[in-house]
C-alpha cells in the first residue's frame, strides 16, 4: 500500500540582493566600463590572500562570469561575487 501524505510544498520567498549600489556608483561604473577597451560583463568581487584577517576583498571587471558566481543586477549595472568571497547563501 502506497500513502502519500498531501503535503503542499512551501514557496519560498525571493531572497534579497546581497549588494546594491547608489544610483551615483552605477552611473559612474556605467561610464568607466563605457570607456573600457575590452567588453566587460560587469564587477566582480572576490577574495586574495592578505590583510589583517588573513584574507581582504577585491574588485575587478569581469569579462565573463564564472559558473558558481552569485549575479546580482543592479540600477543597468551586473556584479558578480565569486562563492570564495564567503557571500554565497544556500
């Protein structure tokens, strides 16, 4: 005998962004990468080795992202927080 038990699964509510800029960062994140000499696809923050706590954030343009990067769109602007940099949430 088969019983499934009628359980309806729970929606899950859309997480917020764990970054956002100022409309004067986006704008002017715009206007550098408008000037770039290569096509970026946005920010990309990360982690090196370093600083006092052993380890100290870094941002950088990205010209692809890469396939565990959390993409966040924010204000036309695309910034990528690599899973190293201790932002993911699962």
């Amino acid at each position: 005998m088969d019983i499934q038990p009628n359980i309806t699964p729970r929606v899950r509510r859309p997480r917020p962004a764990v970054v956002s800029l100022t409309e004067a960062a986006a704008d002017q994140v715009k206007a550098i990468m408008a000037r770039a000499e290569k096509p970026y696809v946005g920010l990309k923050v990360g982690v090196k080795q370093g600083g006092c706590a052993g380890q100290e954030y870094v941002l950088s343009y990205a010209e692809e992202a890469g396939p565990l990067d959390e993409v966040v769109n924010d204000k036309g602007v695309t910034v990528l927080i690599e899973p190293k940099a201790g932002w993911n949430r699962g």
